[in-house]
C-alpha cells in the first residue's frame, strides 16, 4: 500500500495524508483491513518510535477512525505487539524457507541474502523489530522474544556449517555463542545499509558472510587470538 508523505528537512518523513475513503457501503474483509492498519502502523512506529507514534496518524493513514483501529487491536500496545508478531513471523519464515536444502555453507548464504532482501523489502518491520522499545516490561519482553528467535535461527545455520567442516563436538557449543556476535553484526550492517542503499545488498551479504566464515575458519584452524600475557 502507498503512503503519501513528504521528507522534511532532516530527512525523516512527515505522517501520511489520511486516505481517500472508498465507495460508500463498501466492506473490507477484516483480513484486509488489519493488513492496511499494519502497514501505516509499521512505518510510524519505525519514524516515531512506541512513545512518538500516533494513533491518529495510523487511522489516517488507514483512511478509517481512531475507535476502528482499537477495535481491531484493542490498544497501541496491542497494535504494537501485532507488528513485532508479523515482522518476526515474516523474518523467519523467509530465512527458513530459503535455507532449507543445499550444503550448510549455501544455506548460510542463501539465509544472509535473504535477510538483507527482508531488510530492503520490508525496512519498516525490520526498522521495528530491531528498535529498542525504552518502555521495559511486557513489551520489550516481547521483542526480545522474537530478535531471540531470528538469533536461534542464524544461530543454527552457523553451527551447521562449523559441523560440516569437521568442528568437533564439544566446540559447538563455543560456536553457538559466537553466532551472538554474528546477529549482532547482521544488525549494525543493516542499519549501516539503510544510510548507503547507493551500495548493492549483494554486497553487504558478502561482508557478512566472510565477517562469519572467518571466525569459523580460525576456530576450525585452532587459531584464537589471546592477551600476550595469556600467550606467554
């Protein structure tokens, strides 16, 4: 769905213009409607963060009421949470499928290149999944949840490549803690990214993948960098 806004001056985008309203009489299957609402929803929450973003703007931007809005999510809260669930169900989805069959080098592959396809395609979700939410509690619980998830799933890719070149066993529990800073590089270069977009995600896969494959490489090599007073 295509949102009308302007750039203001730093860069950022104004809240969208409310929508024309369709014919009169005319019904839109429940369905329909709650895809609608999320799509405004997740870009004003990605602009304006869960504090700065507006209910009247969403609605808007829906081209329906502020009341409808709640009625289908109950709260900002409950609309919050429903666009956490759909990035993250999309997020994982996308990678699973992708990297379900071939040699666990192609799947780790195949996985980060569809990680950066998720974060060109559907920047606004990813913006909101991978958006610090300051309130604490339940909330920022749940996106926690779901960024653990994405870091189990990348997790797994990672530790199956350490398996397929032989890393022994009892080093594999190392590697899946290592995968933490591998998320965690996924996440700085696809926020880099968003601010180079001149720059081809193909790119970007490929940094990720050697940042990945170099870590694993020196593990399987026995090469670990230690302190001179450690070495000595």
């Amino acid at each position: 769905m295509l949102l009308r806004s302007q750039a203001d001056g730093a860069g950022r985008y104004a809240r969208p213009v409310a929508k024309r309203p369709g014919p009169r009489g005319r019904r839109v299957p429940r369905a329909v409607r709650e895809r609608e609402i999320l799509d405004v929803a997740e870009r004003e929450f990605a602009e304006h963060g869960f504090q700065g973003a507006s209910m009247d703007a969403v609605a808007a931007g829906a081209g329906i009421s502020k009341p409808l809005v709640y009625s289908y999510f109950g709260s900002k809260e409950g609309l919050y949470r429903a666009i956490v669930a759909r990035a993250g169900d999309h997020f994982r989805a996308t990678i699973a499928e992708v990297s379900a069959a071939g040699s666990a080098d192609l799947r780790m592959w195949r996985g980060i290149l569809a990680y950066f396809d998720f974060v060109e395609q559907y920047r606004w979700g990813w913006t909101v999944l991978y958006r610090q939410y300051a309130g604490g509690g339940a909330l920022a619980a749940e996106l926690d949840r779901n960024r653990a998830a994405v870091t189990d799933l990348l997790a797994d890719l990672f530790v199956d490549v350490a398996r397929e070149h032989g890393m022994a066993e009892e080093l594999l529990g190392e590697v899946r803690v290592q995968a933490h800073t591998f998320e965690g590089a996924a996440e700085g270069l696809g926020r880099r990214w968003l601010q180079h977009l001149d720059e081809p995600k193909e790119l970007q896969a490929l940094r990720l993948m050697n940042f990945a494959w170099r870590g694993v490489e020196n593990m399987l090599a026995g090469h670990i960098w230690l302190p001179p007073e450690a070495s000595s």
